[in-house]
C-alpha cells in the first residue's frame, strides 16, 4: 500500500536541495556582513501567541493555522509565521536586558492552511530577519539595504522592493477611520469578504484581489497623504539613505501587508518566474508588538522570505552542483573487503569517495562511475588485489595505470599519487 504525502506538503528532493542548502549559505554570509546572529524557535507555540500578534481579523488567524488540541486541553498551534515566536523569546529570555539591540536571523517551516497552488504551500520555509531594540530610520534602511543585498547573493531574477509606511498609533487611526468612511459609502460595490472587514479592519480593502473591490477603491486615501509629522520624516528619512546608497524602491501606497502589528516602514519584494504569487517575501516595522506580548517598550523591525518562492525566481546557474566525489572504486570479484577498508581509510583522510558494490562487471561499474562524475576511478580486481595497488583510470584524459596506487595509501599519500600520475606525458602511458 502506498501511503502519499499531506496535500500541500512537498518534499525536497537531491536535485533541488543542493539549491535549498545554496541559499541557506548565501543567507548566512550575507547576515554575517550585517552582524546578524541565528535564533532557533519551537515550530508549535500556543495558539494565543498568534491571535495576539497577527491579529484575529487577518486571514491567517481567521482560516490558515493549523491548530490543535493537546492532551491536557491546550489549543497549539504549529507557527504560521517566524516573528512572532521571536518576539516571545526575546521577551522570556529578557533579553532586553542582556543587549540594547538584538540582531537576529531565523530559518525553517512554517505552516499555513492556504489553497496550494505554484508557490503557494502549507508547509513552506521562510528565512527571515529581526532587529528589536532600534527605531530610527537609519536601521529601517539598513534592513532594506540588507534584503537588497540578499536578494543580490542569491540572484533572484529581477526582483523589485516596494515600499511604503503604515503610520503609527498617531495618525493610523484617524485614516483608518477615512477609509471606513469611504468604504460605507461604497459597501454595494464591495465582495463579502470586504464588506465584513469594513468595520473591523477597513485597511484590507487595499489589498483585496478581488475586482470589483479594486474598482470601487481605486480612488481610496492612502496612509501616506495622512501621515502625522514625524511618520512622514521618518519615511523621508529612510528613503534619502537608499536614495544614496543607489537602491531603487518603488513607492507602493495601496500595499498595507496581511498583519495587523506593522507601523511605518513596510514592504514587500516581488520577482520574476513565480506567475500570480509573486511576492517573494515582505517586513516591516512592529514598534508595539513586544510590549503586546508583555514585553517592555521595545522596537522591532524584520522579514521574511519564502525559500520555495526564491527557488522559483532565482537564475538558472546560480547554484551549482553538489561536490562530486573525487575517486570511484570498482571493486570486481572477492575485492569487495579490501575496497571498503581502502574507502574507509581515505575517507577518514578528507577524501571524497564513491565506493560502488562487488560482484558487477566492469562495464557496469564504469558506466555507474561515469555517471558520479568522480574523476577518477580506483579498479580492484584480482590482479590488483594479488598485487596490492589498484589500477587507475583517468577519466578525463582517458587513460589507464595498471596498478599504479597502492592499496595501503594514506588519503594524502593517495592525494600526491594521483596528481602525479595526472603530470605524466601521453607516452608514457601504460
Ligand atoms: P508573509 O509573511 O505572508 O508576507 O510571507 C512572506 C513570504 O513567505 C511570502 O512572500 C512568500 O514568499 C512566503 N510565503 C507565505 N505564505 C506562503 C505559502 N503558503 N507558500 C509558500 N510561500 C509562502
């Protein structure tokens, strides 16, 4: 009986891991360059720390999480997103009180209970990034500098960061109260979904796909014509460092991201290869989230991407292959022992080593040798087992040494031998 995977929920298999682990490793050297540190959070946390967070009006918390009951009656959740969780450790391991700012980067699966679809999972892995302790614009730029960077290491085929601010506790109510208005006097025009959030949370209007509730907003207000003095200097500000470093941004007003904790600067990455889900990945600044889940006054910004969505949009040739090994062992007849203790050997040495089973022809073990794409391979037959030194063929000038290597090398015994048999003259050939 064959048993499927969960719908929704993909594996990863060797041809597209080596480009998983690439990206990983850009990842991180990039955050090296910025002084950002790894934090590892629990996949389940309870369910309250999300309701609380992401806002119980948002699609996540309204549909998306998969939530479930524990032995004891508690209601977990297995996370939808990385910040929050982040939030929380930072807040029960205080610490705050360990270091005024906290740089820090995360990566793993995260869970949503979405209709999949390309680029659209219910498991899928997001790397993501979080600086709590800072709120002046120079950091805001520093982080879009930052995923500018990332999404360079990783060529990500034409990717574009849009960007725009969310107000703050000053000015966001006052336009959310505009927007209201402006959507009551149009509720005929709007779908369900919208005429439902009118009332609790008007700023999704914006971001609804929807289109006749495009039509009916397109002339809505925006939060930037309604941002307070120091909202807009602030935006101001984060705009003049990317303008100087070069970065290029386009100005998004309509773009109010999915959650209800994000204030000011918020923004999102779109790239190409990823048809309608084009959104590789967004942030955005959270200054009331910590104290939201108990912590002290402390500010937050972050983001995140989704690695199956990078995979996606990334340049063909970006990865590369994984490392082949560097010497294939055929071993023919009763040789099978000795071959493993040589492979052991080599391999404890730092050696590469492919060891192919006995008891094939030699044809098939080249054929199976030619496909590993070890450079060379090491023959044991009887000959070479009576003789104690294995014969050597070279694959990439096509030739052979009869029994040229000993079978008791050390791997860097092994290593010199073999270069030195790749410095012999055609001629000599044997
Ligand atoms: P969000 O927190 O919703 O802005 O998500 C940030 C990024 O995570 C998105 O831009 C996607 O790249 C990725 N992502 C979110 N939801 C999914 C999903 N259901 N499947 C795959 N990737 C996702």
């Amino acid at each position: 009986m064959k048993i499927p995977s969960v719908k929704g929920f993909h594996d990863v298999l060797p041809d597209e891991s080596v480009r998983w682990s690439w990206i990983e490793q850009q990842a991180r050297d990039v955050f090296a360059l910025y002084n950002l540190v790894e934090i590892r959070v629990p996949i389940v946390e309870r369910t309250e720390l999300f309701t609380r967070s992401i806002g119980d009006t948002t699609d996540i918390v309204e549909k998306e999480m998969y939530s479930f009951e524990d032995r004891d009656g508690s209601s977990l959740t297995l996370r939808p997103e990385g910040t929050a969780s982040i939030v929380r450790a930072y807040v029960e391991h205080a610490l705050q009180q360990r270091e005024p700012v906290s740089k820090l980067f995360y990566l793993g699966p995260m869970f949503r209970r979405e209709r999949p679809q390309k680029g659209r999972l219910r498991q899928f892995a997001q790397i993501g990034v979080e600086v709590l302790g800072r709120d002046d614009a120079a950091i805001d730029a520093e982080v879009v500098l930052l995923l500018h960077d990332l999404l360079a290491a990783l060529r990500i085929r034409n990717p574009r960061i849009e960007l725009n601010s969310l107000g703050d506790a000053a000015c966001r109510p006052a336009y959310r109260e505009a927007l209201r208005a402006f959507g009551e006097a149009r509720r005929a025009q709007l779908c369900e979904n919208c005429q439902r959030r009118l009332e609790r949370n008007p700023l999704r209007l914006l971001d609804c796909k929807s289109s006749e509730c495009r039509a009916a907003t397109a002339d809505a207000p925006v939060m930037l014509d309604h941002l307070c003095a120091p909202c807009r200097a602030h935006f101001d500000a984060v705009r003049a460092v990317l303008d100087r470093e070069g970065v290029a941004v386009r100005l998004e007003p309509r773009m109010v991201r999915g959650l209800d904790y994000y204030c000011r600067t918020a923004f999102e990455v779109v790239a190409e290869g990823l048809g309608s889900q084009n959104a590789v990945g967004g942030g955005g600044r959270y200054d009331g989230l910590v104290k939201d889940l108990g912590g002290g006054n402390v500010p937050g910004i972050g983001f995140a991407l989704g690695v199956e969505r990078l995979v996606l949009s990334m340049a063909d040739d970006a990865a590369g292959r994984p490392l082949a090994p560097e010497i294939f062992i055929a071993p023919l007849g009763a040789a099978e022992q000795e071959a493993l203790h040589a492979a052991h050997r080599w391999r404890r040495g730092g050696v590469r080593v492919e060891l192919a089973p006995g008891g094939k022809s030699l044809k098939s073990q080249m054929r199976l040798a030619d496909k590993a794409g070890a450079p060379y391979v090491l023959i044991l037959g009887e000959d070479e087992l009576a003789a104690k030194a294995l014969t050597v063929r070279d694959m990439v000038a096509k030739r052979d040494f009869t029994r040229a290597v000993d079978l008791t090398l050390s791997a860097d015994a092994l290593r010199a031998a073999l270069a030195q048999l790749a410095q012999q003259p055609m001629e000599q050939r044997a």
